[in-house]
C-alpha cells in the first residue's frame, strides 16, 4: 500500500527533473517581444536637409523608451543569433542652435531600427552579445537665417553598432542592459547617437 501511494508523486518528481535542463538549455530560443528605456544623446554637426544646409554644432542628452521584438536561434552549444526589429520616442531631445538672429533645430521624432544580434552563452542563463544593423530617424527641422524662416519633416538613416548583456530572471522572462551607438550621417550630414539601454523580454 505504501509503494503505490508513494510512487506517483517520485514519478512526478523525475519528470521534472529530467526536464529542467532542456527547459536551461531552450532560454534563447524562439521569439520574445520586449520594452526598453534609458539615456540618449544626439550630436549633431552639418547637416543636409530638404530645406537646406545648416551647421547646428550642438548635443543633447535626453531620455528615451521604445519597444523591440525578435527572434533567437541557438545554432551552437553556446552560440545564439538573433534578428531584431525595434520602435523608439525620445523625450526632450530635440538639438537647437540660436543666436544673431538665426536658428537651426533638428528634433527627432521617432525611430526603427533592424539588425542581428551574435551573442555567446556564459551559462545557461546569460548571454553576451554584439549588435548591428540598420537605423531610420524621423524628425522635425526648423531654419532661420537670411534666407527667411522654413520648417519641414525629414528622414535621417545610417547604421548602429553595439553590445550587451542578457540574463534570463524565470524561464520566460529576461533583463537585458545595452550600449549602442548609431551614425545617422553621410558624407554632408553629421549626426552621431549614443545610448544605454534597460530592457525587459517575455520569451514565448
């Protein structure tokens, strides 16, 4: 009588066991969609725009969060890739110059991002990696010179580079901290962006 009312609850007990690290070694694969926030800075120089060319020579720190969403495949023991896309608003941090009666202002709106992440497994439940990728700036531009005064919308994209660390908190859940840069130039336009990022993850 014993044997038989004890045995079920062993049988549970192994399956979990025999189990756990399948469920260690899967963290970083598959899909997951997070949030993120934290520190901006804009810096810009030239810059070419739709309507005209202006030298605003300043930087702006501010705040920023976004969204992201992706993709993870372990194509090694210990190594992962993973392809990302993400959304992002800044807050505050539009980049002005103003004096003698001129002014150049360039304030970004919002911005996407696509890349690829290459990552390494610490343990089985951290993850180094490096990023890049592509980056698409939306942003308002205003000019006032001897020319008269014009606003207008324009697009600023350019490439990112990057790099990070995630640890997964329970099995569907990771925290994540980033550095990014970004060059949102080209060769009549400088428009540098650095950023450290905080981000949560649901893995599903």
């Amino acid at each position: 009588m014993k044997s038989l009312i004890t045995f079920p609850p062993l049988a549970i007990v192994a399956a979990i066991a025999a189990t756990a690290p399948a469920a260690a070694q899967d963290a970083f694969q598959g899909p997951y969609a997070g949030i993120e926030a934290g520190w901006n800075k804009n810096k810009v120089g030239d810059a070419d725009t739709d309507i005209g060319r202006t030298n605003v020579g300043r930087s702006q720190d501010s705040a920023t969060a976004g969204i992201f969403a992706g993709y993870n495949h372990k194509v090694a023991d210990r190594i992962v890739l993973s392809a990302e896309a993400g959304f992002s608003m800044g807050f505050d941090d539009a980049v002005t110059r103003s004096g003698g009666g001129t002014l150049a202002s360039i304030d970004p709106e919002r911005s996407f991002d696509l890349g690829v992440r290459a990552g390494y497994l610490v343990d089985d439940k951290t993850l180094l990696y490096v990023r890049g990728g592509y980056e698409n700036l939306r942003s308002s531009v205003r000019i006032i010179d001897a020319a008269g005064s014009r606003y207008n919308k324009d697009t600023f994209d350019g490439w990112s580079v990057g790099g990070g660390l995630e640890r997964m908190l329970t099995q569907k859940v990771s925290a994540r901290l980033e550095y990014r840069y970004s060059d949102l130039g080209g060769s009549d336009t400088k428009f540098q962006r650095h950023q450290a990022l905080v981000g949560v993850a649901y893995h599903f």
